[in-house]
C-alpha cells in the first residue's frame, strides 16, 4: 500500500446526457480519503451524492461521463485507464455496497454461490471459493452460515441480506469500499446493528470507506471526515465534528437546524426550514450554488462564484459568509393556514377516538396470522397519536382497519365521537368516512397520475361534502391556496410537482371533507429533511387551527417525538407501551422501547449505550410463547421474573398514572436498570 | 415555500412533459419500422375509404374474351378463370376485410377490459373462475373455436364472424389488462378513492382504466393484425362471408388450383395484400412496443 490517499477526486465534473444535452451532476468536486479513513458524503436528493459513489468504481450510468478533473486511487488515475485494468481493480481493491440488498442479489442464485463467484473471480476452484464463502458469511455475523449459503435472496431478512452485500464486498479484501446508503431501507434496530458491523469490521481491516448517506445522524456516527454536497458542488468539508458543531456554510447550518432532533416538540419549537427547493439538474450557475435559498444572500454571491475558505484545521466552506453562518438567522415559515371548516370543536383533550380490543387476522394458507392483536387505544380532540415499532409491527395495518379499508375481526370496536363505527368503509355514513382520512407514505402511489390536482382534491371535496361540481373546484382551489400550492399549479398533473408539493396536495385532500382525525402513514420518510420541516409545521398548524387529531405512523423517532402529544409502541401486533410522548421517551421504559430508541443515531453526536434486540423479528403465523418479546427481550435475562416472560403473555397495565406497559418486570426494577 | 420558485418549478416540469410528449412522437416519426408500417397501412386506409372510385371495373365484371390472362397494362393484376380484373377485385376487397378486423378488435378490446379490470380488481373467487374458464378457452386453437361457432350459428354473416372474432380475442386482452389492472389496484389512491365512497364503477373507470391504457393500446394492435389473418383464414375456408363478395381469403381459395397451370395472378395478389396489411399492423404495434417499453 502506497501513501497516496486511498481515493482522490481532483476538480471532477460529471455530466449526464438527457435528450441530448449535457446536464452537469458533478461541479469541480475535490475531496480525497486517506487510507483506513472513513469519509462522509451527504446531502439532499438530486446532489449528486450517488453519482460520486458510481463514479468513485468508475461505473457510471450510460448516459454519464466525465467532463473533466482526475479519480485517483492510490495515487493512479483511473478516468483515462482501460476496461481490463479497472476490472482488475474492482476485483481486488475496490467494492460497493449498494443501498438495496433486495435487488443486489441475483434472486436466482442460492446465496453460498454468490457469494463463492466473488472468490472464484480471484482464481480459486469451486471446492475452495465455497470454503471462503463460510468463513466470509462468520466474518460479518451471519449464525448460520451453511444454512444460509443454501438459501435465496428472498428468504433472508433485509438486515440478512446487506450482511451478505457486505460479505460479497469485502471478499476482495478491498482498500476502498464504497457504500451507497447501505442502511435506508432498513428497520433502525437493523441499522444499529449493520452500522456496528460496518465500524468494527473497518476496525479490523483498516479498509477506506467512501459512506453516502442522506441521514446526517448515520453520518455522525460513521465517518472521520465530512463532505457537504448541494446542487453536485461540495460546499463543505471537515472533520465530523467540526462539521456538527461549527457548520459554516449556510446549506449545512440549514440541513442541521431543520431536523427535529432531541426533546424539540411542536408545542414549544417551530422547526426551521431551507426556503426554495434545490435547482433542477444541470441548472448553470454564474456565482454561488446556493445563493437562491441562502438568507445571508448578497449581489455578489450571485455573479461570483465562492472559492473553498478555511475555518478552521482542514476545515473548509465554499461561502463568503463563513463567519456569520453559524448564527444566520432562522428561517421559519411563518405563513398560517386556514382550511377551518369546524370552528365549533369541543376542547382540546377531550376523547375523540376509542379503540377497543382492536384485532385482525389474515388467513395465509389456510392459517389465520394474527396481524393485529387486541389493540386498545384512545385520542383525544387536537391530540396527536405516534405509532412506532419495527417493519411489520402491524402499524399500517392499525391505521387501515380504524380507516375501515380493512374489515376488522368480530369483538373489535372503533368508536369516533361516541358513535361506534361499522367495521368496513362501505357500511358507514359519509359523514363518518369524511371525518377520517389519511396522508401516505408515497404520494406519487397515493395521487392519481392521470388526473389534475384541481380533480384530485375536487372530487374528495364533492363526495364528502356534497357541493356541486363547480362549487366543489372553488373549495378545492381555496383549500390548495392555504397549504400553500399556487395557483398556478392548480392544473397540473402530480408528475410535474416536486415530493413536497405533491404531500400538500395529499394533504390537501384529506382535508376535503374537514376531518376530525388524519391518519398519517409516513408522511415524511419519502421527503428529504428540508421539506419534511416544512410538512410537519404545515400538519402542525392545522392541528391548531382546526384541532384535527392525529393518528402519526413514523419510523424517525425524531418526527415522532417532535409532534406526537402520546405514544404507542408496537410489537409484532401488539402494544407494548402507551402513554404521554414524555413519559414513553424519558423512562422507564419497556425493554423494546428502550432497545428501540437506543438503536437511534443521533445527530447531536450523544453517545448512548446500545441495547441490543438479538435474533429477527418472529413470524405473526407462529408468535413465541409467553412475552412475544422474550426470545430478544435485553433486559429478561436476570430479572428474576424469567419463567413468567417464556409461559405468560403480560397483559397491557397502567405502570403509573397515564403510562400503560406489556411487561412482567416491575418499573422500579426497569428504573433501576435503565439509569444504570 | 416561496411562491415564485414554486411557479418556475411548475412552468418547467410543464415544459419538461411536452419535451418528453414531444419526444416521444419525435421518436415515434423517426421509427423506421413505424414509418413503413404507418405509409403501408395508410395506403390500406385510403383503399378502404375510396375503393369505389379506384377500382376500374366492378367486381362482378366478367369479360369471356380474358380469362386467366397474365398482368398487362389494362389488367395489371391479371385476370382470373372467370375473367374478372384481379386488381379490382384486390380493391375492393380491402374494406370489408379492414371493417371487419377494426370492429371484431375492438368489440374483443371492450370486452378485454371490462373483463380485466373487474378481474384484477375483485381478485378472490371471482378472478380464480373467470381467469380458469380464459386458461380452458385459451387452449384451444382460435381458429377451430371461431369455426364451430359459425357452424353451430350457421352464420356466414360479416356480422357473426365479427362478434365470433371479438369474443375469441377477449381472454388474450383480458389477461393483459388483468396483469396491469393486480397492479394499479394495490396502488394507494384507489384506497383514497374508495375513502370517498366512489362507486366500484367510478373507480375502475376513471381512476384505474386511464393508467392501464398503455398496455390496451398496444395490445390492440397485436390483436388487430390477428384478425387480418383470422378473417382472412375464415374466408379462405368458406365461413365467416357471403360467397361470391369480393374478399382476399376466398379470392385465394377459388383460385389456388390453378398454381399448377401456371396462373399464380389471382393467388399471389390477394396473398400479398393479406400480408402487407398484416405486416404494417405488426411494424406499428412492434414500434409502440419498444418506444413505450412494455
């Protein structure tokens, strides 16, 4: 191994060829990673960031090519080198985790012979690849490697299936290893651990790590070193903690200030957002990328283009206005909305949604799974619910048999304002289908591509309030103008709208009908974080001016946090814990709630001890006995109550006034363990 | 957000679809395939609608002084043994044959997609007997369904033949449509149509059927080529038209025997036309298919 930095980028520029125009991706990025040196890239969608990792193996799309500026590694260029020598590159020294471990695998190839191809590549027989594969597969922690080497992709869990990427990646014994948001799909227990992984094995191989990520608490946690991408221009550079403690360019202020982190709540805390949206691809610029949303904006950032300026040791920011960054002032969206269709609400506090004995089971070859189990839960007026738990915890499915797009089991109740609500959507009244809506996870599945946004939001007003045609456009143009969707694109299709726009007109539309409760599936996660801000003071401004409850679905526990007034945590269709937002985050918690918030990567860089769940999240069709949790519960081994936990489900009991639990523990004793 | 922005934004992406609406018809004209199929067929259009006054005699004319005579200036297609003009008879065959293919295509289509949408969209019990029957259905040839049907009708009607031809065709589109609608259905804005108490029926047509039009149209074309062939096969066998019309497939069967003396005219010319019109329908639908990439 030489001196020269593992990878070097020296004044890159990559464009992409759209309908024949050369559109640039990458502006003059210089950056390089020393060896053994893990170093961050991160930014919002559009930036670039993927393209720096393709080009870093030198594998761009098809309609990618470099412009001009130098990829070195290990001191050796290797934009002008031929397809031969690059192949032998990637094949000993340079390799890429992918961000989904679902489609990196080839489906039809049992996962040993994968795996064994990378080793055949390197010349070993058959007999002796396979042999490498196991210890590959110990290597990143795989229990049961001859067992999982007879497998398909598809029978092994998300979490599974990355520890195999990773394997395959680091068969080579690579000196540089690109990893392309390796944890986002990932549930955040998973995360925690496949983060774990990735650290200790850099620990142990010294490998240079090259980790794109749009989550900055991922980064924190990850990397020696940071770089900022915004509009495919790097615009700052530090070590992490630099970065994270003095930002000074404003985009990196901005992203930092926008994410609701630690004990920020909608009650006391407005979230800051970046105003304007990032430019198109290949936008040109005279001065400075960024000049268009910046609040510290002056003539000149916008004829002149900012040269790198040191802060502080290897510290730097493209920005004339590194000084006054860090305390630019905040940007708050301050508009206020008004869709108010019910002034005469009862107060705030008052119970306005009751389930009771909630339950749904779906027959799956002739077996009844048990998805949702015995659910009880109430919200009260102007109130926000968050659910919370791990992929399959039955969250969505909650949401679609209160909605009543589901039809839940017998003995279930669903009880909006006193009145108990017929199981499925198309026995209930339309005023009582009006009054509870939902927001998706993904707008472009949730809005009709064919249909304009005027249709779109018309059509909900015209069926749950019964105005005519015309009557109904007016409303729906008023109700677009106040979450803030302009006239203009009124006539548009969902196509033509950024994500944030499209969730407004989502939103938009589940107000049609003025609903009492609006259940929200992950409204956010599909946004980048300057728009999630803006989305969530938008829902936080209808709550108080129309006090609509809501039903929150969220995997960021920051996001939950921040607008969430209770909490339910869920387990495997269960709720294991339920209480006020403050109490479910302060403790004592329920030993999966405590695993949970422990596997969270902050981003004000407050190391936690992690609590570790073991094992995968158990099949609904076949739940363990007792405590469904107790094959992973952290906290039953030396309890005391053991025996209980394995034959005995715990029943849900207020622990204290307004805090209820699934656990056989007593709270002291968690209280006493947790604050150890 | 800032409103300006906003309005730039929407202005832009507006420009960016009509780029990418402009570029696909750009892609679409520049397609050679489409092009030779898009003039064949046009030829084939104009025939249809002008025939009448293309075709220099009746189809029924008879000159006894040329029989069987080879191509030449006044019969350009030759003459057959009965000594009517090959070339007019060519002419004015071709609009029952393009009327006939058009109206069973889109009669199967109609039908297809009622069919697929209900399917793919009820699922359950319903979808496992009807998609069970198309599978039955499916397997036997079409040709042999569509002649025992016109022989249990007893039917040599254009009429008959059209609806046999519509409904053969029905099952082939309704598992397209079907395949695309199991899709769209799980998709999440007809959960928030169905949370605005839309009717079933609003919901397969106005919210569904616009995104499963792609697939529709291109099918239609496949199909539509079929049925030059099938029509044509029918009437070469004897059923599906009146005897004695002019029309290409029994232009072939009346004439075949005579290959063997040499006189190929009134064979070869209706055979070609069959397969230039079939073939142009095949160009069109083989270019959508790549330029829309399904």
């Amino acid at each position: 191994m030489s001196d020269a930095p593992a990878l070097e980028f020296r004044d890159l520029e990559v464009a992409y060829t759209v309908r024949g125009i050369d559109r640039e991706v990458l502006r003059k990025v210089s950056f390089s990673i020393a060896p053994g040196e893990a170093y961050g890239l991160v930014g919002e969608s559009g930036c670039g960031k993927s393209t720096a990792a393709f080009a870093a193996m030198r594998y761009l799309p098809r309609n990618g090519k470099i412009t001009s500026g130098s990829i070195l590694f290990e001191g050796q260029d290797i934009v002008g080198m031929s397809t031969s020598d690059i192949n032998t590159l990637r094949r000993s020294a340079i390799s890429m985790v992918y961000q989904n471990p679902a489609t990196a695998l080839n489906p039809t190839i049992r996962i040993g012979d994968q795996v064994a191809e990378v080793f055949a590549l390197q010349g070993l027989s058959k007999s002796d690849a396979l042999a490498k594969v196991e210890q590959a597969l110990i290597k990143v922690q795989i229990a049961d490697p001859t067992k999982v080497m007879r497998r398909y992709a598809h029978q092994l869990s998300g979490g599974m299936a990355q520890r195999v990427v990773i394997a395959m990646a680091l068969a080579s014994n690579p000196r540089l290893l690109v990893m392309d948001e390796p944890t986002t799909g990932l549930d955040a227990t998973v995360e925690a651990e496949v983060l774990d992984l990735v650290r200790k094995l850099r620990k142990e191989s010294g490998t240079a790590v090259l980790f794109i990520s749009h989550n900055l608490g991922v980064i924190r946690h990850m990397c020696d070193r940071v770089g900022v991408l915004y509009a495919g221009a790097l615009v700052e550079q530090g070590a992490t903690e630099d970065i994270f403690s003095n930002p000074s360019h404003p985009y990196t202020v901005g992203l930092l200030r926008c994410i609701p982190r630690g004990g920020l709540h909608k009650n006391t805390d407005r979230l800051d957002t970046i105003p304007g949206t990032p430019p198109a691809l290949g936008t040109h610029f005279d001065g400075c990328v960024f000049a268009d949303r910046c609040a510290l904006v002056e003539d000149k950032c916008r004829t002149t283009q900012p040269e790198m300026v040191t802060v502080g040791q290897s510290h730097v920011a493209r920005c004339f206005h590194t000084d006054k960054a860090g305390s630019m002032p905040r940007a708050i969206d301050t508009v206020s909305v008004s869709v108010s269709q019910n002034p005469n609400r009862a107060t705030t506090g008052t119970r306005l949604l009751d389930i009771d004995h909630l339950s749904k089971a779906f027959t799956q070859d002739g077996h009844a799974v048990h998805v949702v189990n015995d659910v009880s839960l109430q919200v009260g007026v102007g109130e926000t619910l968050g659910l919370v738990g791990e992929s399959g915890a039955g969250k969505t499915t909650i949401a679609k048999l209160i909605l009543g797009l589901y039809g839940s089991d017998s003995g279930s109740h669903v009880v909006l304002d006193g009145k108990d609500l017929a199981g499925t959507l198309n026995k209930r009244d339309i005023k009582d289908v009006g009054a509870m809506q939902i927001v998706f996870q993904n707008p472009d599945q949730a809005l009709n591509r064919r249909h304009s946004v005027t249709r779109i939001v018309g059509r909900a007003v015209q069926k749950l309030r019964g105005l005519s045609a015309d009557d109904s456009t007016d409303r729906a143009h008023e109700l677009l103008s106040g979450m803030r969707v302009e006239a203009t694109l009124h006539s548009a299709r969902p196509v033509q709208l950024s994500g944030g726009l499209k969730q407004r007109v989502a939103i938009s539309r589940a107000f049609a009908g003025a609903p009492q409760l609006v259940v929200c599936d992950e409204p956010t996660s599909a946004l980048d974080v300057s728009v999630q801000a803006t989305i969530l003071n938008l829902l936080v401004d209808l709550q108080k001016q129309d006090g609509t409850s809501f039903i929150f679905i969220s995997h960021d526990l920051g996001v939950v946090r921040y607008i969430s007034d209770k909490i339910a945590v869920l387990y495997l269709g269960r709720v294991v814990e339920f209480g006020d937002s403050n109490r479910v985050f302060q403790g004592p918690h329920h030993p999966y709630t405590e695993a949970l918030l422990s596997s969270v990567p902050n981003i004000d860089g407050s190391v936690r001890k992690r609590i570790p769940l073991t094992g995968v999240i158990p099949s609904p069709s076949n739940p363990p006995s007792g405590c469904v949790l107790h094959p992973r519960c952290p906290r039953m081994a030396g309890s005391g109550v053991e025996h209980l936990c394995t034959s005995v489900e715990p029943a849900l009991t207020e622990v204290e006034p307004g805090h209820f639990m699934r656990c056989h523990i007593p709270l002291d004793q968690l209280r006493t363990v947790q604050t150890q | 957000m800032n409103d300006t922005t906003a309005t730039t934004i929407a202005n832009k992406s507006n420009l960016e679809r009509k780029t990418i609406r402009r570029e696909r018809v750009r892609l679409v004209l520049r397609d050679k395939t489409f092009l030779i199929g898009a003039l064949i067929l046009g030829i084939w259009l104009f025939i249809t609608v002008f025939g009448n006054f293309l075709a220099p005699h009746a189809a029924g004319d008879q000159d006894f002084q040329f029989v069987s005579k080879s191509p030449s200036l006044k019969f350009p297609f030759g003459t057959d043994s009965n000594g009517r003009d090959v070339f007019s008879r060519v002419i004015l065959g071709t609009r029952l044959i393009v009327v006939m293919a058009f109206s069973a295509t889109v009669l199967g289509t109609v039908l297809g997609t009622s069919l697929g949408l209900a399917t793919g969209y009820f699922k359950g019990k319903f979808d496992m007997i009807v998609m069970r029957l198309i599978e039955a259905v499916s397997a036997i040839p079409v040709l042999i369904i569509a002649l025992l049907a016109i022989a249990a009708l007893d039917g040599r009607s254009p009429t008959l033949t059209v609806i046999v031809i519509g409904f053969v065709f029905t099952p082939n589109i309704g598992r397209t449509v079907r395949a695309a609608v199991l899709g769209e259905s799980e998709l999440e804005y007809v959960a928030a149509a169905r949370l605005r108490t839309e009717r079933t029926r609003h919901i397969l047509f106005r919210e569904i059927l616009p995104n499963v039009l792609p697939p529709i149209i291109v099918e239609f074309t496949v199909r539509l080529g079929y049925a030059i062939f099938a029509i044509a096969t029918l009437s070469f066998l004897g059923a599906g038209v009146e005897y004695g019309s002019p029309n290409w497939g029994s232009q072939i069967a009346e004439n075949w025997g005579n290959i063997y003396s040499n006189v190929w005219w009134p064979t070869a010319f209706p055979a070609l036309a069959i397969a230039s019109l079939a073939v142009s329908i095949n160009l069109i639908s083989d270019s959508l298919l790549e330029i829309f990439e399904l």
